[in-house]
C-alpha cells in the first residue's frame, strides 16, 4: 500500500469530522434561534421590550427592537474578519450571540404567522435543506461557477426588496420570493461544496464560518418559502 493510498481513508476521516462540526454549530444556532423567538413571542415582558402587540395581533416593534436588527447585521458583517483574532471561544461566543439576535427579530413571524404554517414549512424546509446539502456533498461537478451567478442574484433580491417596501406590489413580492427560493437552494449546495473542501485543514474557527453559512441559507430558505406557504393570523 502507497502512502497516498494510506493517506485517503485519514482524509476522508477528518472531512467527516469536521462538515459534523459545522452541521452541529448549524443545529446548536438554529435551536437557541428557536428558543429565543419562541421565548419572545410568549413572555409578555420580553415581548414588551421589542414588540408592540394588541390583542394578540403584531401592531409594531419598538426602538429596543432596531437596535437588536442593527447589532445583528454588524455582528454579521464582523464575524469573518474577527474571527481570524480572537480565540475560538470567542468566535463561538460571536456565532451564538448572532444565533440569539437572530431569535429576537425572528419572533416577528412567530406572531404573524399560524403555528401549523410555520412548522410545516419549517418540515419541508429541512427536507429541501437536506437534499440540496447532500447534493453538493455528493456531486462530482465543481460548482463554483454558480458564484457570480448567485451572487447576483442576490443583490437583485435584496435591491428589489428595497424597492418594494416602498411600491407595495404582491406581483414583485411573489417574484421576489421565487427568485429568493432559488438563489438560497444555490447557495445551500455550493456553500456545502466549499466547506466540505476545507475539510482537510479546517479547525473549530472554520467549522463556525461553515455553520454561518449553511445557517443563513436554511433561515433564508425558510423566510422565502414562509411567504408561500405561510397562513397569516386572523
């Protein structure tokens, strides 16, 4: 036996390893994501401090609630660059306090939308995850020519959804929503490519940055779906 021969079976082995960090840090964020909006959607006196609710319906948010929406896109934009200083107990400390600003401005949905719609695109939102996350595991094809492509497309969601908050059109939401679908199923398989092929030198800061990722394409998948299928509260 070679030394390359020997050497593939400790490589697949420390791949393995490290894409079960990522997917774990991902489950560890979406979970505490979940407690908190769940958390805020619940207490009255944490529901108070962010959100406006009349009768059991979302009326408005309050300056408490921005400040957290800020914070969150900073602590975001931050992430990567810092993580390279700071020790890996402070990146980790970085990812879950982003996870828990998350759950904050995510109880808006929770208060919007029907528990059942919400779960059962939360179900098939997982299932979509799964498959498209095995595909860019699995496939032999190199998919980082869909970069560009989704990136793109990215920024034209994000452009329009700027514009629309202002033309209030359903026909542009809707088109929006489909685009959004397929920008983040993009983006699920060639995120899950490229963290896989860090596998080999990856360490607990990479398996974070990985988790990050695949973390914003599931929250985004989801929200884009949502408005699909989601039942909005009478």
């Amino acid at each position: 036996m070679d030394a390359w021969s020997s050497a593939q079976p400790v490589s697949r082995t420390r791949t393995a390893e490290f894409m079960a960090a990522v997917y774990r840090w991902m489950a560890f964020g979406l979970a505490l994501t979940g407690i908190v909006a769940y958390a805020v959607s619940i207490s009255p006196g944490i529901q108070g401090a962010f959100l406006k609710v009349q009768d059991g319906h979302l009326v408005g948010v309050t300056g408490l609630f921005w400040v957290v929406g800020i914070a969150e896109l900073a602590l975001v934009w931050l992430f990567v660059p810092a993580l390279d200083r700071v020790s890996t107990a402070a990146g980790v400390a970085m990812f879950l306090g982003y996870c828990a600003l998350s759950g904050v401005t995510f109880s808006i949905y929770l208060l919007t939308y029907t528990g059942a719609s919400i779960a059962s695109t939360l179900f098939i939102t997982g299932g979509a995850f799964f498959g498209l996350s095995l595909y860019g595991t699995l496939t032999k094809r190199d998919l980082s020519g869909m970069r560009s492509f989704l990136m793109i497309g990215l920024i034209g969601i994000i452009l329009a959804g700027v514009v629309n908050i202002f033309l209030r059109s359903n026909a542009m939401e809707f088109v929006i929503s489909c685009c959004g679908v397929l920008v983040f199923a993009g983006l699920t398989a060639y995120d899950t490519q490229k963290i896989r092929a860090m596998g080999e030198q990856g360490d607990e800061k990479h398996a974070l940055l990985g988790a990050l990722s695949l973390y914003l394409d599931f929250i985004n998948l989801f929200l884009f779906l949502l408005r699909f299928m989601g039942r909005r509260r009478a």
